[in-house]
C-alpha cells in the first residue's frame, strides 16, 4: 500500500530553534494491514502521520503511496489523493459542531463532482448505520457523547471508501466499551483490503493491529508482530 525510504523532515531548518522530527524513517505497509504506531510525545509519530496523510512533506527520501510517487507532488494534486485515497480519524475528531451528523459524514463527498446529492446521503446514511449511529443522523454534532462524536468521525473517514485510513489517537478518553467498538470498525476494514494506520498510546490498543513500530527521537527503534 505505502512505502517510505529514509525519510526525514526538520522543522524551522537553518535556525537556532531546529527540530528533526524525522530522521531517515523507513517504512513499508501493506494493503489490508493494520499498523500501530506508538511513542512519547515529540518522538516524530504525529510528523510520521501527517507525511503518510499527505498534509505535510519530507525534506529528503521518497514515499510512494498505492504504486504512485507522492513525494514531489503539487498542493492540489495531494489534495485530490487525500480526498480519493486517504481517510483521516483525528484525535479532536475535527467535526463541525453546527452541522448534524449526517452533514458531517457526507462532508468528504462534497468534493467529488461525479456524486449526485442523493448518492451522498444514501453512502452517508449506509456508513452511519455500519456505525450504530444511523438513530443520530438529524442530530448536531455538538449534542452528541464523546463516543458518539467518534463514531461520526470514522464514519465520515470511512465514507469515501479510501484505501488508506489514518487514525490519531481514535480511542482517547473513550472507555473501555466504546474504544474496543472503535477498533472493531476499524479493523474490520483490513478485511475489506484497505490499510489501517492507528498512532496511540495505548498499548492493549496497539496489540490489537497486526503489527506494532516504535519511534524514538525521529526513528524507528523496534519493531513487534
């Protein structure tokens, strides 16, 4: 699905204030897997997410996402792959708390011209019933539980049917009950074909995923079935 070779990435680059976030990271991820990423804070798994996601780039090295070399693309043309390829789950789930939660998982379709209205809300609505959330359809989003929210949240990743699905800390302050329902949906996509890539710090969450790697000070330290 995505292969990354030594990649790196240094923020504020020249000045006093230098950050290397990423130095010389590896990484391959096949189609239909489920990858963990875990680490302290300021260990360069955020950046690592963010270069896979296509929402920031490598000073040096090479990632070619799906059998496409993203590495020197332009702006628009990573938004189009971010939009068709890439689902993203983020730790505040970044929802718009005006907007019912149907609005919200329908959102990602209204970039694509070739869906009708309707299309979108019948994809929508068949995502929020996967979710168990299909009853909070009409509701704003600013309403809803935590757990709630989340759901909405996956399901608007989920609903462009990417192949890559990138997932930020998707069970933080969620309970035991509600985190392993999370997973569940998540992984359940590995069998569909498509990628799973979780950042957490839980570690009952991450032996959940088929593969666990470790990043310490930008690099890749070890690495666990």
């Amino acid at each position: 699905m995505l292969t990354l070779r030594n990649i790196s990435r240094t923020y504020n680059k020249g000045s006093d204030d230098a950050v290397e976030a990423l130095k010389g990271v590896s990484l391959k991820v096949r189609k239909g897997e489920s990858l963990a990423v875990m680490g302290v804070s300021g260990s360069g798994k955020s950046t690592l997410l963010h270069i896979i996601g296509c929402l920031d780039h490598a000073d040096e090295g090479t990632y070619e996402l799906d059998g496409e070399d993203v590495t020197r693309k332009l702006s628009d043309q990573l938004s189009r792959i971010r939009n068709e390829k890439i689902g993203f789950v983020l730790q505040d789930y970044g929802l718009i708390p005006d907007k019912t939660a149907l609005e919200n998982i329908m959102f990602p379709l209204a970039f694509s011209n070739k869906v009708s209205y309707r299309e979108m809300k019948q994809r929508a609505l068949k995502v929020a019933e996967r979710m168990g959330i299909a009853s909070l359809a009409g509701k704003r989003v600013s309403k809803l539980s935590g757990g709630q929210q989340q759901r909405v949240a996956v399901a608007r990743a989920i609903v462009n049917e990417p192949e890559l699905i990138l997932a930020d800390e998707p069970t933080a302050a969620l309970d035991r009950k509600t985190s392993d329902g999370i997973m569940d949906v998540l992984l359940s996509l590995t069998k569909e074909g498509r990628s799973v890539i979780i950042v957490t710090h839980d570690k009952r969450i991450a032996d959940m995923c088929g593969r666990t790697v470790y990043i310490s000070d930008g690099l890749i330290t070890e690495e666990e079935p």
